[in-house]
C-alpha cells in the first residue's frame, strides 16, 4: 500500500471514531473542497458547505446514545490531487428512546488532497440492507429511514 492510500484510508477510520464519539468538528475536519454529505438514500437533503456540514452533524449525533460504527473492505483510486473510493460500513447503535438503531451499507466517497493532506469532497452513504433508523432521522427526514 502507499502512503496516499493508507492517509485516505484512516478518513473513514476516524470518520468511525468521531460518529461513536459524538464529535461533530472532528468529522467536519476530515472534509475539504465541496464538504459535501449525500444521505438523500435515507430521504435526507443533500448537505453541502462547512458550516452546513457542521450543524447537520451537531444535530445528527445527539439524536442517540450510543453507536459503534465498522468499515471495511476498502476500494481506493488515485489520480493526482483527486481520489474516488468506495468502503463498506457496518453501524450498531440505542436510540435516546432505548431502541435499536443499525445500518450497513458502503460509501462512496470522493477525495481531494489539500495543504493538510487528504480529505473527503463527498461521501454518499448507500445502504444495502434496510436501516433501522427512523429514530434518528426523523428531525431530518419526513419518511425516517
């Protein structure tokens, strides 16, 4: 592996970690360029811009108690300052209601190398079996998920 894989690579690993952690700055951090979040397969507006970005996060991981998010099987290409990958993603979580949340699925992201290294430009979430999280996204969506 070389080093433009494995900097893109740890993205959707800290990506994991600040979604369990609740840190809404720290994902925004690992964007640059566009900012740009597509949820619309969960009946969720397109999200684009920081500051956008931000609050959406800042609302979103709140919205349960806890989360334990898994990514794997990771699938990047390089072209010079620009990137494009796919990873799969695995999420466990209780709802403030005490509910079971869940979700699995893979990202399809696009990336693009910045003064402070790499950063997501885009990452669309497609789920490949049906999410669980009406609970949580209801604030955001008028179906749920």
């Amino acid at each position: 592996m070389n080093a433009d894989y494995e900097e893109i690579r740890r993205l959707t690993i800290d990506y994991c970690w600040y979604a369990d952690t609740q840190n809404a700055p720290g994902i925004v951090a690992l964007f640059g360029g566009d900012y740009a979040f597509d949820a619309r397969e969960f009946d969720i507006p397109l999200i684009q811009g920081r500051d956008a970005l931000l609050e959406f996060f800042e609302q979103l991981l709140p919205s349960h108690d806890c989360s334990q998010h898994v990514s794997s099987n990771h699938r990047i290409d390089v072209a010079g300052t620009s990137a494009k990958g796919t990873s799969y993603y695995f999420m466990l979580g209780i709802a403030k209601n005490g509910g079971p949340i869940s979700a699995a699925g893979y990202y399809e992201d696009r990336y693009v190398r910045t003064d402070d290294g790499w950063r997501i430009s885009l990452r669309r979430g497609v789920p490949l079996l049906p999410p669980n999280m009406s609970e949580m996204l209801s604030a955001f969506s008028s179906k749920g998920a």
